[in-house]
C-alpha cells in the first residue's frame, strides 16, 4: 500500500508541471530540455528541466516536476520544490515549496513552508515563522505575517495588512473585500 501510495505521489508531482502554461519569447535564446531527471553540478541558466532535478545549489531557466537541493533557483517552477536551505523562483511558482530556511517567489500560486517564506504576489497558503507579500489571496499561517493588501486571513501573533483601517492585529486579522 505504501508503494502505491509513493507511486501515485511521485506520478502526481512530475506530471502537475504538465498542466502549467507560461509565455516564451519568441526571441528567446535556445534553451536545452533535461528530461527526465537532470543531475546539475554546474549552473545551467538557459536549461529547461522536466522531470526530476538534482542540484546542491544551482539555477536553470524552468522546472516541472521535482526539485531537489539544498538551495535552487529557477526562473519559473510547477511542481514541487524541496530545499535543504532555500527555494528561489525568480517569477512564477506553480508549485509546493518547502524549505528549512526559506522561500521566495515572484508570483505564488500554491503553498509556501518554510522559516521564512517572501512573494510579492500570494494565490494560496504560506506557512512559516516569517510571512511576507505585497500582495495576498488566501492564507498567511505563521508567528508574524505582513502584507500591503489581502483577501483572504492571516493567523498569527503578529498580522499587519498595511492597507487596512485596522493595519495589526494579533492573533487573527483578514479582509474579504479589495478597498
């Protein structure tokens, strides 16, 4: 059962990729494609990676599927991400990041764990010590949470929506409408 249960996971993660869309220039220079696991030991800043990829601490240009290291950055990810230390994604994660230490996206649209978890856009759940955005749609859960702007809740000691009537508030503070 548990097999079955890890097979399914795994299908699940390198295949979740498969259904994110972003935009390529058509001036882009060529980019090579690692497929379907990409060992990385130096940085390969114009490779693609679909699949499964390995790194201790490295960049590439896009991610779909599995990201394992103890530190990487990619300019766009869809997946899951896991770092030993830190996750970057440069613009747009449509991805699950976990993290010791921290994560950061450019724009979010799925989970955050870390210590410390940074987006300036937010669609869906950041988890941690430390939570920032400029913009959040959804849940911040932590022991401090700052945001310009959300619609959605913040949990925690400490919750500041600085473009709110009532900028911090303890324990649970939220806005259900754009103001």
């Amino acid at each position: 059962m548990k097999k079955m249960i890890v097979a399914l996971l795994a299908s699940v993660t390198l295949t979740a990729g498969a259904f994110a869309q972003a935009n390529v220039a058509e001036e882009a220079p060529k980019m090579t494609t690692y497929t379907p696991v990409a060992h990385m030991e130096e940085e390969y800043e114009l490779a693609d990676v679909v699949g499964l990829r390995l790194t201790a601490w490295g960049s590439c240009q896009n991610v779909t599927g599995l990201d394992l290291s103890l530190g990487g950055e990619a300019t766009n990810a869809y997946g899951l991400q896991l770092a030993l230390v830190r996750n970057k994604v440069i613009d747009t994660a449509g991805a699950v990041q976990l993290a010791l230490v921290s994560n950061y996206a450019g724009k979010l649209a799925g989970v955050q764990m870390a210590l410390m978890n940074e987006a300036i856009v937010a669609k869906g759940v950041q988890l941690g010590l430390l939570n920032q955005a400029s913009d959040v749609r959804g849940l911040q859960l932590g022991l401090i949470n700052t945001t310009d702007i959300i619609y959605g809740y913040q949990i925690g000691l400490i919750n500041v929506i600085k473009g709110s009537a009532l900028p911090c508030f303890p324990i649970i503070n939220f806005m259900l409408f754009d103001e």
